[in-house]
C-alpha cells in the first residue's frame, strides 16, 4: 500500500522552518524505494517509516519517522 508523505512522521520531531521540504524528501525516497534521506538542515540520513516498518521493531532512539508508538 502506497505511503503518505508525512505517515510514521511525528509532528513534534519535524522542524517547523523546511518541514515541507523534510515531507517532500521522505515522500520522494518512500516512492523510490530508498532506505532513507538527507535531512536538508544538517545533512544527516534520516530513515523513512516504510524502512522502520520493514526493521520491524523500534530501537528506542526517537526516530522522526518510526511508526511505532
């Protein structure tokens, strides 16, 4: 099932200044298959939901996109 762009993103780990950006770079690796993104800000990866999923369990680190509660 296709994705959305901010599904698994929890609103309070998503900047508020590039927030479209960081939903449209996760959106774009989502629908290219790819693990992850580089965070525009800092330049760090940053794991899709879809790849959290696929781990399948939380590691506990407050990921911005980990779709486990």
């Amino acid at each position: 099932m296709p994705e959305s762009s901010d599904a698994g993103a929890h609103p309070e780990r998503l900047p508020v200044t590039g927030r479209a950006e960081v939903l449209a770079r996760h959106a774009a690796a989502v629908a290219a298959g790819e693990p992850g993104y580089d965070d525009p800000a800092t330049g760090y990866f940053v794991f899709t939901a879809a790849y959290h999923r696929a781990r399948g369990e939380c590691c506990g680190s407050g990921c911005r996109h980990c779709p486990y509660p």
